[in-house]
C-alpha cells in the first residue's frame, strides 16, 4: 500500500511466521526506498490464527477531509479489527525525510470500537460504517439495524468514542431494499 513518494506498506512471505494458517500475510512492515525489503521494520502484525492483516491510507485532503491511516485484522473472512488515527503528510513520510523534520509525532493507533462484523471506511471528514448486524452504538439508546450505512464525524468517533458521537443514516434496509455496496463520488 503506498504511503508517500519513498514508502509503503508491505505485507509479504517473509520466511517463517511471516504469514498466517490462511496463507495471508501476517505482519505489515514499512519499506523505504533504497532499503532491503527483508529489512524493513515489521510496525504492525496479527494473530497466525487472523485470516490476514493489511495497511491502508486513506487520504481525503481532495473532499476537503483529513489524512487517515488505517491498519486490521481480518479475523475471519467476514470479521475484523480496525485501528485508526489521523495523520499529517508529514507523517507518512521516510523517517530521514527533511519534510519530517520538527513535526511532532503522529498519534497513537486508536481501535475503532465498532463490533467486529462491521466495516469502515472514510469520506471527507466521515467515517462511514456498515453493518453487517444490528448495532447499538450507545447502550440504551437506538439500535441500528444490520444491512444500515451509517456515517460519523471521523474525529469525534476517534477521539472522544463512539457513545459521544451523532449518528446519521446514509441507507436503511427496508423489507424490499438491501445494501449491496456503496461507490464514493467526488461529491
């Protein structure tokens, strides 16, 4: 997964323990340009019995948003864990990169609270969540029920925790609609 002009996320067969019981690997490293692969530090890794882990950036500087860098662990082909946090360009680049220099350190990874079944992503300041089964974000308040897209004030969700956040529905099921997927438009 590319990061900036000199790193990305790899996620690879790197000899023993590299991968999980799936086949899949199971550590993400960060590669610099002009390093050996086999060099790069490994920054994130699941269980051997997850069924993958990954890496992504998800930048929405075009939609007027944040910078977001997201890594999981696919658990079963249908569950996951995700762990965000907002970031600064600055932040995604080589450790040696002049443009690095006296910015301070990007935040700590936070777990998306969300339950394992559900999935994120971003749009604009947004993060989008769809579930796969019904969800009650704050105890004793509204569930929402599996098959909604819900979307949430990325930063809020992120910083504060889910029971803080207002939630909107961007699609419900109904008895003659199901959610299918979603593509994400500039507007």
């Amino acid at each position: 997964s590319y990061r900036s002009r000199d790193v990305l996320s790899i996620g690879s067969n790197f000899g023993p323990d590299s991968l999980t019981d799936s086949g899949y690997p199971r550590t993400v490293r960060e590669w610099v340009r002009g390093t050996k692969i086999e060099d790069a530090p490994v920054v994130f890794e699941g269980e051997k019995t997850d069924v993958s882990v990954g890496a992504y950036v998800s930048d929405q500087r075009f939609r007027n948003g944040s910078i977001y860098e997201v890594r999981y662990r696919s658990l079963t082909f249908y569950t996951s864990s995700y762990f965000a946090r907002k970031v600064q360009y600055e932040h995604l680049l080589a450790p040696d990169d002049p443009l690095r220099e006296g910015v301070e350190a990007p935040p700590e990874f936070v777990k998306v609270d969300i339950q394992d079944d559900a999935s994120i992503s971003f749009f604009s300041k947004w993060m989008i969540i769809s579930l796969r089964s019904d969800w009650e974000p704050v105890p004793g308040g509204k569930t929402y029920s599996s098959g909604t897209l819900l979307y949430v004030d990325s930063d809020s969700f992120l910083t504060q925790g889910k029971e803080s956040c207002q939630y909107h529905v961007l699609f419900e099921p109904s008895e003659r609609t199901t959610f299918q997927g979603y593509s994400c438009t500039k507007n």
